[in-house]
C-alpha cells in the first residue's frame, strides 16, 4: 500500500495483536520505551508526581517517568522471582508519602526476563494509594498471571517488539494496551503531538511522535501466527533448564497459576562473572542482565536515595544463558553439561 506508517495493516494489527491478549483497545507506537512514556502522558503525570518502579530492570522503566518530568522512585527486588518486592513497594510509598514533597501517581510493574510481576498485590497497594498500575510487559507479550494474558491485568501496558522479544519485528516498535475508550484516544493524540482529533494542525496537549511504521506491522502479523508454537518451545526449553540444570545455579521462581514467555532465561550464580567467561570460552552465548540497577547510573544517581540490597545483589550474579524457541537438542544438552561442569567444580572446591 501507499502507508509509510499507521494505516490498514497497521489497524489490522492493532485489533489481532489486543484480541489475543483480551485487551479492549490497543494503540501501537515506535518502542516499547514510546508505549511507557505515551502511557503516562495519557494519564497526565508530570512534574511533581512520583512513579514507583523497579530498579533491576532496562532504563526505559525508570526513563518514561523522567521525561515525564516526574520523578522515579526506586523499589527492591524480590531475590526469587527478580520482580518488584510489594513489601519494599509499600515502605517506598510510606517515604514519599511522609516526606510530602511528591504526589504518589502510578507504579511501573516489570514483568522482568518475561515473568509476571505479582499484579494482585501491586495493584491493591497501588489502588490503596490512589495510584494506577502500568504493567511493563515489555519482554512479556504471552505470559499469562492467573488467567489473565500480558496485556489485559493492569491499569494499563505497554509492551515491546523489538526483534529480541517473545514477539518480535525487524526493528523497533510497541503498543499500548488500555481498558477505556479515553484513555486510548488519550494515547493516539499524544503519540502524535498531542493532535487534536478533530483538528491536525490544533495541538491540544504535549505529546510525541511515536506511530508504528507499515513494514513491522506486516512483519508481525505474519509472526503473529507462530507465536503460540513459539511460546510452547521457549516453556520446553526453559523447563529442561529447570530440570537439568545444577542446584548451583538459582533459578527464577515464576508464582504459582502463572507462565512466563521466556523472554530470557537467567541464574543466579555466586561466580558470575567467572561463569561468564568459562561459557563464552566454550562458545556459549550469554549476559549480564543487567549489570548495573538503574538507581546507580549516572543520569539517575540523583533519585538514588536509599539501598536497594536484592536489587543489588542480583545484578552482580545474574546471567542469562541461550534461550530461543529453535535451540536444537544437541545445543541444550552441550550448554548443560559444561554448566555443570562449572558447577562440579565449584561444589567440589568447597567441599
């Protein structure tokens, strides 16, 4: 067709891509870190509003508030599911609240590597706190919390498709999942421009350019079909992981009534780093995910105002091994087996 960008293809998306996940309404964008921003703008947080959000996670989390012009708030890890810790969530929002100088707005839940955060209690203490709830699904298109797909639990999401994500296209592009007719034309005006609908050249709000180009779309209806297929190897080949893998390694717990989409696969492991090393010299593929909390980076240092232990402490041992839907057999059991070679040694040194 003549669309560059939006247009049929990229609508036919759109109602495919929010029926499969039981969303009401989709708008889609050109990154997940656009669906996060256009999110929040939808919702009119701004300066002087705080935004609750995991700090073991990609920037864009804690970036989409910034531009915003709010502040981040940084919440602790849980040290099994590597997801947000509602208890920590709870004492953030009892700091802020007693200092008095933020409004508490919204919480950005991370479905970290994939794996649902725990929604039933964020949402209430959220909900509790006259706050919403963004779910950043970003690497979790397909997951599934008790029932519920990816897309259809929060207050609102947004997701990714970035070619590294469950659902992926040739470049960058995301969406935004909403439950409301509002706050969905909300999205579309500000994804361009803050665009009044009635006049184009009558800019009612602060906004963005952020539409979705025709090409991805076309690419991900057709990827759109493999998907479930997709979903079924990446679950076979985490649980040989689960299976196989040595008690050495920690492995993410995902809550009880819930399925990640296996974005990535990651351990904890004491001697990360020198894992690191031992599998990339066996020709093993991996990374550090992520190797430095965000409350620590430098343009976010500022709002780093207390310590965030789990958090911490994950992002000096965590590695993500060779996780796609096409690993052959063969592949699986050779990173196996020189993982736990890695771990006999280690056990046997310490015995």
């Amino acid at each position: 067709s003549d669309f560059l960008t939006q247009g049929p293809m990229v609508e036919e998306f759109e109602t495919d891509v929010a029926a499969y996940c039981g969303a009401k309404y989709c708008s889609t964008c050109g990154s997940g870190t656009d669906a996060l921003t256009l999110a929040l703008m939808a919702w009119g947080v701004k300066e002087g509003d705080a935004v609750f959000v995991s700090s073991f996670t990609f920037v864009a989390s804690a970036e989409a508030p910034a531009i915003c012009g709010a502040t981040p708030i940084f919440v602790d890890s849980d040290p099994d599911t590597f997801n947000m810790d509602p208890k920590d969530l709870e004492k953030a929002i009892e700091i802020v609240e007693r200092e008095g100088k933020l409004t508490p707005k919204a919480v950005i839940a991370v479905d970290i590597f994939g794996n649902p955060a725990p929604f039933d209690e964020i949402m209430a203490i959220a909900h509790k706190n006259g706050m919403k709830v963004l779910s950043d699904s970003c690497q979790s298109y397909g997951s599934v919390y008790k029932g519920k797909n990816a897309g259809s639990i929060a207050d609102m999401t947004a997701t990714s498709f970035y070619p590294t994500k469950p659902l992926g296209g040739y470049g960058d592009g995301g969406a935004v999942f909403s439950g409301t007719n509002e706050e969905n034309e909300l999205v579309k005006s500000c994804r361009v421009h803050g665009m009044s609908p009635e006049d184009h050249y009558d800019n009612v709000r602060l906004g963005m350019t952020g539409r979705m180009n025709t090409f991805q779309a076309a690419v991900l209806l057709l990827k759109m079909t493999v998907l479930d297929e997709e979903l079924v190897k990446r679950e076979e080949v985490a649980q040989y992981y689960e299976k196989n893998l040595s008690p050495y390694f920690h492995k993410q717990k995902v809550l009880e009534g819930c399925k990640s989409a296996r974005a990535l696969y990651t351990v904890a492991c004491e001697d990360r780093d020198e894992l690191m090393s031992y599998l990339k010299e066996h020709g093993i593929p991996c990374g550090a995910y992520y190797p430095r909390p965000v409350n620590t980076q430098t343009a976010y240092a500022k709002w780093n105002t207390r310590s965030l232990p789990v958090c911490e402490k994950l992002s000096k041992t965590v590695l993500s091994i060779p996780m796609t839907p096409y690993l052959t057999t063969a592949a699986l059991e050779y990173v196996v087996a020189v993982m736990n070679e890695f771990a006999a040694s280690k056990m046997s040194n310490a015995a």
